[in-house]
C-alpha cells in the first residue's frame, strides 16, 4: 500500500458535472476548493448544494475542528457569500433556510 497521505497535503472540494447519458460523457462544470487561497480537509462528513434562489452553492466542511459552513457563487473564481465557523462542533448537511421573520 503506498503511505498515508498527511491532512496537510490533502483538500476538500464541492464539484458539479455535468453528464451526457446518450454519449456516456462527464465534463467538470464548477468546483470550489482546491485553487482556493485557503484550502480545507474534511476526512468526512462533508456535503455541497445548489441553491435554487441565488445559484450559489451552499458547502459543509463537517469533519473540520472547526466545522465550516461557506456559501459560495458558482463563478470562477468563486466568490464567497459567507463563511461560518462551528468551534467545537460536527456538522452533517446543512440547509438555508428561508428567514425567520415576515
């Protein structure tokens, strides 16, 4: 078996392709991570979504100390919309929810 890989040397990321069914051809659409000024690692735990509303995609880093929630544009580069820190905390697919308020 070759050596583990170091969690320093590894990287999450959010990906979206898009997939032929007739010609059994994938392409990479978007991703969001490894080219990034900061890369994350989460060894598990980790979710992404597209968000209907806005078009950005909403990405769970949750096997991260800390968890990390980032909201992203689906541009190149990607633009960040938030980013929220869970100190101490797992996180496993988090949602948007719409507003609390009227």
């Amino acid at each position: 078996f070759d050596a583990i890989l170091p969690d320093a040397d590894n990287f999450s990321r959010a990906v979206e392709y898009s997939i032929d069914a007739d010609t059994k051809e994938v392409e990479l659409v978007w991703e969001y991570g490894q080219f990034e000024e900061e890369t994350l690692y989460t060894f598990f735990i980790g979710d992404a979504d597209y968000m209907p509303l806005t078009g950005n995609a909403l990405i769970t880093f949750g096997g991260t100390q800390p968890a990390r929630l980032i909201e992203v544009t689906r541009t190149t580069p990607a633009i960040k919309v938030f980013d929220l820190a869970l100190p101490g905390n797992f996180s496993y697919r988090s949602e948007r929810l719409p507003s609390l308020y009227p």
